[in-house]
C-alpha cells in the first residue's frame, strides 16, 4: 500500500494539470445550480390567449380584464369570431381561445347562469392541463363575485384552500435543486473515472504500470480517491451556491447529506472504473458511459415522479442508483428527515457500492 | 545458470487464427546482451510481453530470473525493467517527475540507484522541469531508459528501443547498452528490425512468422553460411534486379544498398559469364564481386528455407 501515497500524487498531478478539469469543477455545479433550475421550470407562465367576445357587455369585458390581468396569462388578441381565433391557435400564436356566448349578461341575469367556452391546445399537454386549471380557477372566482354582489343565492357552498406541506410555495427550486447536484456528480465523477483508466490504455501507459508490483487494489483505489475529493468538493460548492443564489438551504442535517454522497461517489466513480476497465478506448467508455446517464437520469424521478410510472418500471428503477440519492438528498433539503427515516435510501446505496467497487477491482486486468 | 530460459512458448491470437509465436525455445546468459531481430509483426512485441508477464502464453513455459512468468509474476515484476515499444511515460508529467514515480513505486529513489542512471540521465537532466511529451524522440528514450532502470533490474527488457530513432542517437543508444553489460553486468534482451545492430549483441535470434530461424552469435550465424554471395551493379538497377532473377545458376537476389546481393550456383556460372549475360541484356557499367555475407543476407537465405 506504500506506492498508494505516490499513485495519489501522480494523479492528482495529472488532474490539475489538465486545464479544461479544474474548470470544470467549478462551471458545471455552477450551471446546474444556477442557471438550470431557472429554465427547467414546471411552473406556466406567460400562456397567449384569444378571446372572442360575443357579448360586448360591461360584465364580459370584466370577465377578459379578470382573465388578463393573472400573471399567467397574456392576451394576445380580441377575436370577432371562432374562425379567426382558431386560425390563431394554429399558428401557435395562442395557446387558449375562451369564447363568452351571445347574450352572456343576459342569460346570467335572467337564470343566474351562462356559458363560457375554452379551448385548449393540448399539444404540450402540461401546458393545456396546467393552463385550463388556472383559467377554470379564474373564471370560478368571477363567478364568486359575481353572485356576492348581487346577493344572488348562486351556489357557492365550499371553497377549498390547500396548504402544500414541506414546500408552501409549490417553488421548484428547492426540489429541483438537491436532484439536479446529484446529476452533477454523475456528470463528473462518473465520466471522468470512466475515461481515466481507458486513457491509460490509449496512451500506453498502462503497460509500464503493469510491470510494476503496483497491485490492483492501490492502483484503483488511487484513480478513485482523486474523484472522491472532488466530488464532495462539489456538493459543499453546490450546496453554497444554492444558498447564496437561490436561497435554498437543507431543511436536514447537513453531516447527512456528506454521508449519502460518500457512498454515492463511490458508487458512480467504482461504475466509471468498471466501464473503463471494461473499454478498449475512450470512445467505447464515452458512448456507454453515456448510455447509462441518460438512463439513470431520466428513471431517477428526477424529471418524473417515479409513483407515476408503470409498476414494472418502478421496480426497474432500483437498479438506478441515482434514484436513491435524488429521493435522499429532496428529502434532506425539503423535509428534514432523519437518518432513520432515509435507511431505505441509505442501504441500497451501500450494497451498490460493495458490489460496484469490487467490479471495479476485480475488473481491472494486469495481465492477460 | 540462465538467466531467462524459454521452453516451447506458442501463442496465438483471434483464438488461434493469427499464430503469433510457435514453438519458441533459448536462453539467455547472465551479462548477455541478446538480440531478437526481425520483421514487423513477426511476434517479437508478443515474446516480450510474456517474459515481461504481461500476456499469458497458451503453451510452453518461461523462467526469468529464477522465477516462473505465470506462478511467481509478482516477483519478476520487481526484478525486470521493461522498456515498450511505444513511448509509455506520463507525457503530462515533467522527466523529473516521471523517473520519481517509477522510483517511488517501486519502492526506491532516484539517489539510490542514481549511479545505474548517471551517464543517461545526465544528458537530459538540464531538460528535467520539461513535460515528458513536450521532450525530442532521442531525449524520450533515454527517459524511458532511465525510468526502465530506475530500480536497478536484473533484466532489462527493451522493445524495438531504437526505432524511429536517427542514426547518430541509434550508436549512442547501443553505446549506452554496452557500458550497462560492461560495469553492472546486467542482462539486455532487446528486440530490432534493423539487421545493421546484430553484430552489437552478444546472441541473436532471427525470427520470422512467429518462429526462430535461428539462435547463435552474430559470428556464429555469419560462420555458418555456406552460399557464393556475390554484389552486381550496373546502370540501370531497377532491370538488373528482374534480369537476376531470370538467368539460370542464380538462386536468389535482392537489393541491398547500392547493390544487388546475389546467391550463385557457382557451379553452373562464373563472374564472367554473368557479366557476359547482363551485357547482351543492355546493362552497362556492370560490376560484379565476391562479398562477405552480413546478417541481412544470412537472414534472407535462412528465410527462404
């Protein structure tokens, strides 16, 4: 184990030598934390409406000036008929036409009733679901004042309040932000590790090392080390920078959250070590390396709630360790928990880890 | 006592399509320098990398240094140096650097063995903060050699060390090899195309298609070959060399250098009659003469065969 201590200094020699890492280190937490939680947003804003006003009356106008002036909606045009505002809709200029009826204050005097229609496109269905939420919401809440000032008896018996737990403003970033550090790390010190030992192969180092008595646990451990600093260094960069820009701050402990990304690092750099061994050049550990982040990331629940995929799915998914590190770490952030509360996260990502850095080893060949 | 002893080595690749090594058998003597000489890709680099441990042979087996190149490879591993074909040292790391790593892993220092290095390293020791990568060809093999001696191996092993290397750093790299033999009195097994460099070792093996044509001193190989070889000029050699091969009593011919070396049936021709020949043929200038055999030419007879 003594040639360890030179193997590190080689490596992390290597490592800050090459210009490109280091600023790397820095940059990409500094992206993911910053920039994309502002435009990987979940939350609608600015949908472009149409509405043909049939009515021309005071209580219509009042109706579209509602409508207007709620954050998320724009008015894009006061359309004569159904025809002009579809033409609309189908050049993507509008995302909803809302058409108040003939006779809309007539008949809401009359029988205390009347029609609106809305029309939704569903083309991106978050959009048109999320979209025609608000706009039922709005058009109610007309409804409500309507029937209050005229002290009409129009129906308005419940009026439901929900109280979002853990996260009272439905703000994405807090929940975002956790899922997208863990997505960093695989970036880099799962990659980095994937393309280290390969390289060694390429440049034909690998072949003076293996004369040497260096023995494969050291030669591992000392490409796995070198990732493992950085990576934690990342979480702490991460973790301020979310702080300071976002102002999002672990709700948990934060000695928890080092703990589950000691064992995460491990896990993705001991995966990275394995592809590499695995590889007979950079290309092939790039392209599979690759292969396994798209899909780790996109069956993480860190875009989807894993609860909302098909149940053979779900199950597929415990093979994803970044699931557990995604769920852990929202965990942390957001509600708080405890060790004992995240032990089922805790443990998978253990025994990944055993069996993930004994590949690693196991793999790596000497001789042949 | 051998210092390396290899008994019937084969192996194959692309399970056993591509024969790389066939039935492989020498020795080498302690303080030998012993010289394995052929073509590209006629198993020299795959002999290297069993004695080196670094493939397994399919059949056959092989003692380095009192150990078995299977059982007891960890042991071979501290007592060899090797010295691959392809420049193998950390390019982004300085020449200092690079002989300290290969010190410190195995276990020693630069000053320890300094005296094995001195007359190497000496002359890139003013380039020693530069990067490995950024240093000429001629300044990265002798690196390499340094690092490859570093922890004062028993055997040295070194691949093709002096290709594409220029002819002055060729002679001084076989200068340094000779002092290496002469004070440590270690062993050299070294690989090489160049048939030029034979006469500087001590044994050599000819080897073509994965087999050893044959195994003897440089003098030994040279004593032993019993064709009329003579050298043919004219002014047109291109021809010369298809005429050759047409007229009766020659039995083989080939460029080499300036001329054409030609094995004779003298038997069946003369000088004379030959020169009679190529002149009804429309050569000019014709310049026949008996020659001593080199290696190259005892190597082209012995390949035929």
């Amino acid at each position: 184990m003594k040639a360890l201590r030179y193997l590190l200094v080689k490596e992390y020699k290597q490592m800050f030598r090459n210009y490109l890492l280091p600023f790397f280190f820095v940059v990409l937490p500094f992206a993911m934390v910053n920039v994309v939680p502002r435009i990987a947003t979940q939350e609608i804003k600015n949908l472009n409406l149409a509405i043909i006003d049939c009515d021309h009356s005071t209580l219509s106008a009042r109706l579209m000036q509602k409508v207007s002036a709620s954050e998320y909606f724009n008015l894009f045009a006061v359309c004569d008929n159904y025809n002009q505002a579809y033409d609309l809709l189908q050049r993507g200029d509008v995302d909803f036409i809302i058409t108040i009826e003939n006779e809309f204050e007539r008949n809401l005097y009359r029988t205390g009733g009347a029609e609106v229609m809305v029309t939704v496109n569903a083309v991106n269905g978050m959009k048109g679901g999320l979209g025609n939420g608000y706009l039922t919401q709005i058009v109610m809440q007309y409804a409500g004042e309507l029937s209050a000032e005229n002290g009409t008896s129009v129906k308005h018996p419940v009026s439901v309040e929900p109280r979002y737990l853990f996260n009272p403003g439905i703000d994405y970033k807090p929940y975002m932000i956790p899922a997208l550090m863990s997505m960093t790390l695989v970036l880099l010190v799962g990659f980095l590790p994937a393309l280290n030992v390969v390289g060694e192969k390429e440049r034909g180092t690998i072949e003076q090392i293996n004369v040497t008595p260096v023995g494969r646990i050291e030669f591992i451990l000392s490409k796995m080390i070198p990732y493992w600093t950085v990576g934690l260094f990342i979480v702490a960069f991460s973790m301020i920078l979310a702080w300071k820009i976002h102002g999002v701050v672990p709700a948990g402990s934060i000695p928890l959250i080092f703990l589950f990304n000691i064992v995460y690092i491990f896990v993705i750099s001991s995966l990275g070590l394995t592809v590499s061994n695995y590889s007979e050049n950079m290309r092939q550990a790039a392209i599979v390396m690759f292969f396994f982040v798209v899909i780790f990331v996109l069956t993480s629940g860190l875009i989807s709630p894993l609860s909302s995929m098909p149940d053979w799915a779900q199950e597929a998914t415990r093979l994803n360790p970044l699931r557990y590190i995604i769920a852990a770490m929202r965990d942390i952030y957001l509600k708080g928990s405890t060790f004992p509360q995240l032990i089922s996260q805790f443990i998978p990502l253990c025994i990944y880890g055993i069996v993930a850095g004994v590949w690693a080893v196991v793999s790596f060949q000497k001789n042949s | 006592m051998s210092i390396i002893s290899v008994r019937n080595i084969s192996k194959a690749y692309n399970k056993g399509k591509t024969v790389a090594l066939q039935d492989v058998s020498f020795n080498v003597e302690p303080g030998e320098i012993f010289g394995i000489i052929g073509p590209d890709g006629s198993g020299k680099t795959s002999l290297f990398r069993i004695l080196t441990t670094l493939i397994l042979a399919d059949s056959g087996s092989a003692v380095v240094d009192g150990y078995d190149v299977v059982k007891d490879y960890k042991c071979i591993r501290q007592h060899i140096g090797y010295m691959p074909g392809r420049f193998s040292l950390y390019q982004d790391m300085t020449v200092e650097e690079n002989l300290s790593f290969f010190a410190t892993v195995f276990n020693t220092s630069i000053e320890e063995n300094y005296h094995l290095i001195e007359d190497i390293y000496r002359q890139i020791e003013p380039f020693k903060k530069r990067k490995a990568g950024k240093l000429s060809g001629g300044m990265k093999q002798k690196l390499a050699l340094s690092c490859a001696l570093i922890h004062a191996p028993h055997v040295l092993f070194l691949d093709e060390p002096t290709t594409g290397v220029d002819p002055v750093s060729r002679k001084e790299f076989w200068e340094m090899l000779q002092k290496l033999k002469r004070n440590f009195h270690l062993s050299i097994v070294v690989s090489t195309p160049y048939m030029d460099e034979a006469t500087q070792c001590d044994c050599i093996a000819l080897i073509q298609n994965g087999r050893f044509l044959t195994i003897d001193s440089p003098q030994g190989i040279i004593d032993d070959y019993t064709e009329t070889l003579w050298a043919v000029r004219s002014d047109r050699m291109h021809k010369l060399l298809t005429d050759l091969r047409d007229i009766k009593g020659i039995k083989s011919a080939f460029a080499f250098g300036e001329e054409h070396h030609v094995t004779v049936d003298a038997s069946v021709i003369t000088m004379e009659a030959l020169t009679q020949v190529l002149q009804e043929e429309g050569h000019q200038d014709i310049h026949v003469e008996k020659v001593k055999p080199s290696i190259e030419d005892c190597f082209m007879n012995l390949q035929k065969g």
